[in-house]
C-alpha cells in the first residue's frame, strides 16, 4: 500500500482497494503487473527515430509500414503522442521532442532531440512536418524554434490550429478538439 500510494493519482483509499485486488486475484494476473512494472525499467527506451517509448530500437508506430513516414507530426512528449493516436486520424508518424524550451528552467533547444529531427528531415522522405506542440507559450516559442531551423530544407510546416484554446494541453484535449485541430492546420 505505501508504494502504491506514492503513484500519481492514487490516494490511501485507492492503494487499499488496489492491494486487497492483487491479494485475491490469482497469481498469474498478479504476477503479470509485477512483470509489466518490471519491464518499464529493464525494456522500454526510446525510440532511435522518434523518441516515443519503444521496447526494441523502434517504436511500434516507426515500425509499421502501413505509417506514411513522410508526414511527421512533432510533439512534446509520448503522453501528447498517445492523445493523438487515440483520435484515429493520424496516418503519418512522430517526433518527440521531449519537452519544450523552457529558459526560465533552464531547459534550451539542445535540450530537446531538436536536433535529431532536423538530421532526420534532412535524411530525406519527409515532406511535411506537423507542429503538434501545445498551445502555451512554451509549446508555442518550442514551436517556432523548431520550424526557424527547418526553414531551408524544403518541407511543408504545418502548426495544429483552430480547436486547441490557447494555454490547453494536447495531453487534456478532447478527441474533437484534437480532431478540429488535425483539420485546420496551418502553413507556418
Ligand atoms: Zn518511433
């Protein structure tokens, strides 16, 4: 019960229902979260092409032929990734940026994998790249960081538009408004 307790969202009350489950259910299904918990640590790294969680050197999107490798959407992090898988819209593939240009905490662009997408799209087969970063003013200075040093190589940059209030994450963002956002956007 303590460790469950130090994850996010669970409360004293949530942990004792938690542990009381894994104390009746049957071995198997216990041990089945012991060895997914386990994993986390020991197989899941990120993806040498996009940075989203993998557990081999490519994710399971980049690994997918069906993926239209030549549509990248950029995020700021997985959880935006899996935001925008849930929607069903996407045929293209990502790019993590790992967070967002931050100075007051200290977090620049070579702090980011910046530079990986720029070695990327310069490697070719990529026409057009998708900002998909959020909306705050982070996500937004991120945003016009990455598409400043993409400018010069010849690719289509689009910016996630209408849908997405200003100051929203990605992350907490409706299917619909995900949705409206996909379709409105914009040559930045
Ligand atoms: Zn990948």
């Amino acid at each position: 019960m303590d460790e469950l307790r130090k994850l996010p969202g669970i409360g004293a009350r949530s942990a004792e229902r938690i542990a009381f489950h894994l104390l009746k259910t049957g071995r198997e299904e216990a041990l089945a979260l012991a060895t997914a918990v386990s994993d986390i640590k020991d197989k899941v790294q990120p993806c040498s092409r996009c940075f989203n969680l993998a557990e081999g050197p490519l994710c399971h999107i980049c690994a997918d032929p069906r993926r239209d490798a030549g549509q990248v959407f950029v995020v700021e992090q997985p959880k935006d990734l899996l935001s925008l898988e849930s929607t069903g819209l996407i045929g293209g593939v990502y790019h993590v940026l790992m967070g967002h240009i931050a100075p007051l905490e200290g977090v620049g662009p070579d702090d980011l994998t910046i530079a990986a997408l720029v070695q990327r799209v310069r490697g070719g087969g990529v026409r057009e790249v998708v900002l998909a970063t959020n909306p705050t003013v982070e996500g937004d200075a991120t945003a016009l960081h990455v598409s400043s040093v993409l400018a010069g190589t010849g690719v289509a940059i689009t910016r996630l538009a209408r849908g997405l209030a200003p100051g929203s994450h990605i992350e907490y963002a409706s299917r619909a408004m995900l949705e409206e956002a996909l379709r409105g956007r914009r040559e930045v």
